[in-house]
C-alpha cells in the first residue's frame, strides 16, 4: 500500500512530499505501519533484500516503557489479502499454521545467533507509547553491527532527541540503509537478510508556523567501526547518489528550506 494510499500515512512526511529516493526499488513495498489500531509511520520496504529501504517519522517526546520482547511482522507481505496491521509471528503462525511467513521479509529466527543486532531505523526512543511499541517490526530493522547499534548510533539517536526537544516543534525523520552487494544473514544455506553497507538519516525540524529552520543528516558505515558521520542534506544527496543510476531528488520537500 503506497503512503498515498493511505491519507494518515502522510503525515510522516514533511508537508505530505514523499521522497522519490528508492522508489524504483525492485519489490519495494510502501507500508504504513498499523498497530493499536492506528497508524505509526511509514516504510518503504525490499522485499528482495528483506530489509527496509527507509522508515519515515514524526518525532515523539518518548515517555518510556513500550519496549517490546516479540518482534512483529507484516501479514500483508505473506498475503495480500491479510490485514495491514503488525502482528507477532508466533500468533500469526497459529492463525495460519503451515504458511511459510519469510518469502518477502525477514522473520525473527533469521536475526538469531546471526551475530547481527535487529538494529530499528526508526529508533523506540523518538516515541511514546504505543507508536513506541510499532517501532518493533522485522520490516523496520536491518543486520546491525552491534558495536555500532549500542554505542555511536544510539548516542547520536539520543542527540537528535536532545535537538528535537529544545529546538523544534516538529521534527520529521527519515532514516535508511543502503544494501550490500552480496553480504547476508544466510539459514540453511539460503540467503536470508541482505547486510546493509551503510545506515543513513535525515531530518527537517520545524516551528511552529511550520516553517524549516534547521535539518542534518548523517551516515554510518555498517561495521565495528563504530563512527557517525554528520552532514548537510546537500552532502547526504552527493552520498546517496553514489549507490543510485538516478538522481536523488528532494528527501524533504524544498530540501527543507523556509
């Protein structure tokens, strides 16, 4: 379901412009994710690669609790004619015993003893409860080196709440990853879960009048490195670009200029 599709799907993106980065994805499908009975934020998910493309959303002053022990998956990717709304796999494998969830997504076992974390783009902490709870589908994260996962995303994660909270009325977010050409979480010999090269994000802090009076962006490489580069939109676009035959285009509308 395209984010059009859905018209509360819009609101996770900067003045309703989605970008045009990776729309062209081979299998991508847009999903607004649905839990509670309501919609949470946006993504745009390789069902080939079994990881998300980018997760889109309004930033949440976090309250705590809502961290999930289950993962959730998305019945709708098993099935069309499921319901587009989260669900645990365990309890959706009991409604349809002997249906093979994982042909286009990633299931838990797949992340298990792979010794990757099930790293959130969209992070629980830019929440509160329940869109915090949403944050713990399979289709919103990607194989993450844990060092990086546990120390300079999450600290840089933390900054951007710093950030958010002090100076914006609004921020809207988009975080991503770029796939590798042919590293993955393999099970039984079957390549499972595409291992991204690189995590990237983007943001656009607004007043509010709803005009654009700050926005970053940053990128990562995937490995025990551990470091966060910090950039401009601009310099996030030239990045971007070097993983793409096309152009980039806007990530926020107007490049997130008043």
């Amino acid at each position: 379901m395209a984010a059009a599709d859905v018209p509360e799907c819009m609101r996770f993106f900067y003045k309703e412009q989605v970008p045009e980065w990776g729309a062209s994805t081979p299998g991508a499908a847009h999903l607004c994710q649905h839990f509670a009975n309501r919609y949470h934020f946006a993504t745009l998910y390789d069902t080939n690669h079994r990881i998300a493309v980018y997760s889109s959303y309004q930033f949440q002053p976090s309250n705590g609790g809502g961290r999930e022990n289950r993962w959730f998956v998305e019945p709708q990717l098993v099935n069309m004619s499921w319901q587009a709304e989260m669900k645990d796999g365990y309890w959706l494998g009991k409604d349809h015993p002997g249906v093979y969830q994982g042909e286009r997504q990633a299931l838990n076992e797949d992340y298990t003893h792979s010794g990757f974390d099930r790293g959130h783009l969209n992070p629980n902490g830019h929440h509160a409860v329940p869109s915090r709870n949403a944050t713990f589908t399979l289709t919103n994260v990607v194989p993450q080196n844990p060092k990086l996962n546990q120390n300079a995303w999450r600290i840089h994660e933390s900054q951007l709440t710093d950030l958010f909270r002090e100076k914006c009325s609004k921020a809207f977010v988009l975080v991503g990853a770029i796939p590798s050409a042919n590293n993955w979480i393999v099970k039984n010999n079957v390549k499972r879960v595409n291992i991204p090269d690189y995590l990237w994000k983007a943001y656009c802090c607004v007043d509010s009048n709803g005009r654009a009076i700050q926005s970053g962006a940053a990128t990562a490489r995937n490995t025990e490195d551990n470091l966060v580069n910090k950039l401009s939109l601009d310099q996030l676009g030239e990045f971007l670009e070097k993983f793409s035959n096309q152009p980039v285009g806007e990530l926020f509308y107007n490049n997130c200029r008043s």
